[in-house]
C-alpha cells in the first residue's frame, strides 16, 4: 500500500480543522475528564477535490462488548466506511487519539457503533464545507523520551501483604517485585515514556 500511495503522488493542499463530537465520556469516573475534539486533516487537489483525510478522536472502539462477537470496525469503521461512501476514490483514516479513560456512550449494541461512526462522518462533512487552515513548510518531527516517575513505592512488608492478595496481577506483581528486592536490585522509580510528534 505504501509503494502504491508513492507511485501516485501529485500536487496537492494539505490542511486542518477541527470540529467536535459529544459521544465519549470518561470510563473511570462519571464526569471526568474527556477530549470531545475531532482535528482532522485533509488533502485536496489543486482544483479542490478530495483525496483524503485523516480524523482523530480519544475514544476507545468499544461499543461493541464481548457479546458481539464478530470482527468489526465499530465506530471508527463505519466513520471511515461514511466518509469514503460521500467521497467516491478518497481515502479516509480514523486515528484513536489519548482516549484511554474514554469509552464511547451509549455503548452495547451495533446499532450504536453505527450512530457513532454516523456522527463522526456528519462532523468531518460539516467540517468540509467550511474553512480549512493551510500547513505550510516542511514537515518536522521530533522524538523524546520522558522519565515519568512512580508514586512512592510501597515498603517491602506492603509487598509481602499485596503478595497474599486474591486478585492475581496483584499478587504476581508483588512477587517479581519481592524476588527483586531479594536479588539486591533496585526497584524502577520511574518510566522511560516516548512522546513522538
């Protein structure tokens, strides 16, 4: 697919909006904080025409539950599938942004995956008709690595009780952490976290 898009390259515009969509809500705390903003970008021929777009929306695609046990797209499959419908030979791609506490609501059934997906699509249409800011200059990225640090780690009778736990990725984690300590090694204060951009 790659080899494909560079065979055909040709001149275009590249340019963002950014709309909103109301549907994810906070999964670990009724009211809690969520990202309601779609940024898209899109890319235009000379005379106009779309070629593709890109949307980006922090929500996991978990309308469907285990009890939909088929392969589907959810939410993001049916905006992408919309999109490419209204805009014969474009490419439409939905990225899931930072969504990791959001989950998509009313959520269980496919008929609501459908109404997700149909939402995201009526916004990047409303956004279509409207102004679009260029990028301009070459394209840059960057790279890093931040250290993120722990909470204060627990002291070595705290592991030892979490090790008795019932639950068993608290117990286990106890254990690796115990025979750590038992080896002389120090236990992580901090996570490496890569931010690209």
């Amino acid at each position: 697919m790659a080899l494909a898009a560079l065979k055909d390259r040709r001149p275009a515009r590249l340019e963002w909006a950014v709309g909103r969509v109301p549907f994810a809500h906070n999964r670990r705390r009724q009211g809690g904080p969520v990202d309601h903003s779609l940024p898209a970008l899109r890319v235009t021929t000379p005379d106009g025409r779309l070629r593709a777009v890109l949307v980006r929306y922090a929500c996991h695609c978990t309308t469907l539950t285990g009890a939909f046990n088929r392969i589907h797209g959810d939410w993001a499959g049916v905006a992408q599938a919309v999109i490419e419908e209204k805009h014969p030979g474009a490419v439409a791609m939905v990225a899931i942004g930072c969504g990791a506490d959001a989950n998509p609501q009313p959520r269980g059934e496919l008929k609501q995956a459908i109404e997700h997906g149909r939402e995201i699509a009526a916004e990047v249409e409303r956004l279509l008709a409207g102004v679009w800011k260029p990028v301009r200059g070459p394209v840059v990225t960057r790279r890093i690595t931040v250290q993120l640090p722990f909470a204060p780690l627990p002291s070595r009778e705290e592991w030892q009780r979490r090790a008795q736990s019932k639950h068993f990725a608290t117990a286990y984690h106890a254990k690796v952490y115990l025979a750590r300590l038992d080896a002389g090694q120090k236990l992580p204060t901090h996570v490496p976290y890569p931010v690209q951009v």
